[in-house]
C-alpha cells in the first residue's frame, strides 16, 4: 500500500485530506511543518508527497528546493491557496508533479496521486 505524505499547517486541511488519502486506498504520515517533512522524508521514504506552500517556518518552497538539491525521486504534489503563476512556475522548475489550488478537489487529489504513483513506480 503507497504511503503518502501530508503536509500543512492546518490541522483541518491535514484531517479533510488524510481522510481523501486513506479513502482511496493509501497509508498516510503527516507533518505539521517544512522541517518535519524532511525529518520524515529522510527515514519513511514516502511514495509520495502533498505539500502545502504557505507555512510558517520552513514553508513548501524551501521543501521544494532542499528535497531537489538532495536529488529526490519522492513525486510531489503541491496543494495551496497560492494562486499566483510564479509560484506555479517555481513548483514545475522544481519537478513538481502537480499543482492543485484549495479548497481541496476529490477528483484533483486523486487524479493527481494516481499521476505521482505512476511516476514512481516507472
């Protein structure tokens, strides 16, 4: 069973999507902030990340390009209520498999993680 890594500041985000990812069939690890994410992503090996981009702390950018510096094959999928364009643009420079604006979208979320898991399984 993939496991999927959720991460976002907001507690009611996390839950509302834990509960989509688990739905759908996946295992789900959490982490509140950007240095939690790395801690995790360095010892479970995730099949897949959702990352929010506006957090305090080490936001989703900075993620992003930690996770992109170390070469990471993990497929990302960018969920956030940043809608500006450079931000887009950032994500794909960064290889992000999907960017996905909130409220959360059923269908986006798992169309998107279906794209991320292919992407890692080839």
């Amino acid at each position: 069973m993939p496991q999927i890594l959720v991460v976002d500041d907001s507690a009611f985000t996390r839950a509302t999507l834990t509960a989509l990812v688990k739905a759908l069939g996946h295992d789900v690890i959490e982490a509140t902030n950007g240095d939690e994410a790395l801690e995790l992503v360095s010892f479970t090996s995730p099949d897949a990340i959702v990352l929010d981009l506006l957090m305090p702390g080490k936001d989703g950018f900075e993620v992003l390009k930690e996770l992109h510096a170390k070469e990471s094959t993990v497929p990302i999928i960018v969920l956030t209520a940043d809608i500006q364009e450079t931000s887009k643009e950032k994500c794909a420079d960064l290889g992000v498999v999907a960017f996905l604006n909130k409220p959360i979208q059923q269908e986006e979320v798992r169309v998107a993680l279906e794209t991320a898991l292919a992407e890692e399984a080839s």
